[in-house]
C-alpha cells in the first residue's frame, strides 16, 4: 500500500489499527525535521541520533493516545522539544561547528561530528559557499537560547505558523512572538558583520 | 517619523495587516534608512528560510521499528487463536479432513434421501424443521424457567424483592437496579479490556497536553 499520497491523520489511523508500512511512512516524514531540531538544539550528532531514536520511539509507542483533533506534527515536534531539553538539563552542550567538535581527536571523529546537510542539488561551488554562510548563522543559532532556538527553527526552517509554535513549546502565543523577535534581533547583530 | 524596528520586522515576515502593509510601502519609498532595516531582515529570514535539513545516519527507521511494539490487528490475532487448532502435518490435515467428512456425507446424504421423495418439498421440509425447532425450544426454555423458579433460592429471591418492595418502595428497587447496572456495566468493561483490547503498552512513556 502506498502510504505517501495519505494525510497525516489516516496514516496515523492505520498504524493505530497495526499496520507497521504505516510507522515506517511516519518515521519517513519525520526523521529530517525531527532530527535536524534536535541536532540544533543539542549539537551533537550521536546524542541527536539518540534522542530522535527517544522521541520517534516514545511518540509510535503511544500512538493509540494520540489526540486526532490535534497535528500530528505539533505532537511529535512537542515532544521531541522537551526530550532534548530533558536532555539539555541534564548535560552540558557542546560547541556547535561546522566543521566538526572541537575536541574530537581523530579524523573519523572529526568525521563523525561534522554538520552534512542533506544537499540534493547544489554544486561544488554553492555548496562550499553556502557551507561558510551556513557555518556562521550555525553557530549563530548555537548561542541563542534553547528556548529561542526551537522557536526560531520551527517557525523559519519548519515553516509553522506562531499558533503551532506555542502549541508545541506549551507556552503562550505572546511567548513566541517575543522568543522569536528576541532570537532575530540577537541572530541580525551577531550576522551584521557578514553584510559588510 | 520613522517605523519601530518591530513593525518593520512584523512587514517583513508578513503579520502585519493590510492597512499597517500600506503605511510601511509608502514611507519605505521616501526613507533610505528603513529600506535598508527592511533589507536586514529580509536577508536574515532568507538565511533562516534556506537553513539545510539534516538527515540521521542510515539504518535509522529500522533502530527505531526494532524498539516499537506494532499492535496486532484484529486478524492477525484471530489467526492466531485458531492456528492453534490447525493441524500441522500431511497426515493430520487428512485425519482432519476425513472426520470432517463423516458428519458432512452423513446428512448431504440425508438431505439427498429426503429431496429425492415426491411429497417432500424443501419449503415443506424447512417448515417442518422450523416448527419442530421453535416447538423443543419453548419446551425446553419453558422447563428450564419452571424448574429455576421452584428452587428455594428463587423462592428465597422472590420473597425478598417483595418485602423490598413493600418496605422501601419503588425508589429502593430503583437504587438496586442502578447499582446492578453498574456492576453489569463494569464487568462488561473488564471482559473487553482483557480478552479484546490490545494491551497497553509503556504508560509512563508519554506525558502531553495541549
């Protein structure tokens, strides 16, 4: 069966009445955006693995509690948000790089601890460019608070309107509004200098 | 007078209504300084807009289905309930088979014997055996209540509702018959959760409220 024309919703629905294709589809939608948040949020790539591994487990396990009237997206996003900031309060992050954790030792752990993005078309050129804009905004995005980092990804990277976000983040939509107009502000002053 | 920084950032990311929209346009055609904090925004939200998407290592969707537990449906559950029953060898299939056949040759037989006589119809048949059923069914119900009646703990019961009755009146009989349709009702709960339900699977793992 070809669960990629399927909703959200009706995906959900057959996954509920056993069908594993379905889980698989939901984790197929979800892996990138669920992956890359938590990425950012915790900067480093085998924790992020670890704590997607959590949210897509905790969220498939529960999916019979799962509140239709509710996106689903809104749900996972929720708790992959308070998975990694469970995690954020119990360890220290690291230093976000593009160009690999500062204190990897070896070539495979520099390797290992590099940011790939996903690239499907870009050539050599635009992608060595885009790297060092993309390094910056980074490690930009590395200093902002958690709190104002999941807001400003879901609503620029995600694209999720300022509802969405407060729904997933449990705050009000006051909140969001001043996290992402803080997190703008603080990401325009440290970016200033690439604009001159 | 120029525009707050956030209202130009409002312009920029489009939550700025109609009539707001307007006001901006128009004072961004004669102020080279807001042109210029508009210009600031709208290549930060290009910047963010074009932030890539990371992808998991490879082998992810299958790390994760080996640690979900996918509830069986309704069928899978039914077959294998009566998979039990099945038999497992050549040998048992034709064993299987063959008593099978008995009690089905036996009355296709008799079905055969009796279709194949004149003055028997199947309609005549079938009104026959309906008659004869619904006949053994009400004697045998009919008996059956008799019989429970005449016990002594019907008996017993009767008495009692009727002393009930007279004692505390319909209000009391009604509270009985509330309790009683509680109690059905919670046991018809529990049959369900524990013979057809699925069960329940890490209760502790999820807590969210929207």
């Amino acid at each position: 069966m070809d669960y990629r024309q399927l909703s959200d919703q009706d995906v959900v629905e057959r996954a509920r009445r056993g069908r594993e294709g379905a889980y698989r589809e939901l984790i197929r939608r979800y892996e990138r955006p669920v992956f890359s948040l938590i990425y950012r949020l915790v900067r480093d790539r085998e924790r992020a693995e670890d704590l997607s591994q959590e949210t897509f487990i905790k969220v498939l396990n529960a999916i019979d509690r799962y509140d239709p009237s509710f996106k689903f997206s809104s749900w996972i996003f929720k708790i992959a948000h308070n998975t990694a900031l469970d995690d954020l309060r119990r360890k220290h992050p690291e230093t976000l790089s593009i160009h690999g954790s500062p204190h990897a030792s070896t070539a495979d752990e520099l390797e290992a601890t590099t940011l790939t993005p996903v690239s499907d078309d870009e050539s050599p050129e635009d992608f060595t460019s885009s790297r060092e804009i993309g390094g910056h905004i980074e490690e930009a995005i590395g200093t902002l608070r958690a709190e104002y980092r999941t807001a400003i990804l879901l609503c620029h990277v995600e694209g999720r309107p300022y509802e969405e976000v407060a729904q997933i983040m449990d705050v009000p939509l006051g909140t969001v509004k001043t996290y992402i107009h803080r997190a703008r502000n603080e990401l325009k002053k440290q970016l200033a200098h690439l604009r001159c | 007078m120029h525009p707050t920084d956030e209202r130009l950032e409002a312009f920029c990311d489009g939550s700025l209504g109609k009539s707001g929209k307007t006001v901006i346009e128009t004072h961004l055609v004669q102020c080279g300084r807001c042109r210029g904090e508009v210009e600031e925004w709208r290549s930060l939200f290009t910047v963010l807009s074009a932030l890539p998407v990371f992808a998991p290592a490879a082998g992810f969707a299958d790390r994760v289905m080996a640690h979900v537990r996918v509830p069986e449906p309704w069928y899978a559950r039914a077959s294998q309930v009566f998979g039990r029953f099945l038999p497992r060898t050549t040998l048992g299939w034709a064993m299987a088979v063959a008593l099978l056949a008995v009690p089905v040759l036996a009355v296709g037989t008799l079905a055969f014997w009796l279709l194949s006589r004149s003055y028997l119809t199947g309609y005549r048949l079938w009104v026959f055996a309906t008659d004869q059923f619904a006949a053994g069914a009400n004697q045998v119900a009919s008996g059956a209540f008799s019989r429970v009646l005449s016990t002594d703990v019907s008996v017993w019961l009767v008495r009692s509702i009727t002393s009930f009755m007279e004692s505390s009146g319909l209000r009391g009989l009604g509270a009985v018959a509330a309790v009683l349709a509680c109690v059905i009702l919670v046991s018809i709960w529990v049959l369900y959760k524990n013979l057809f339900r699925h069960p329940n699977r890490g209760s502790s793992y999820v807590s969210f409220t929207f």
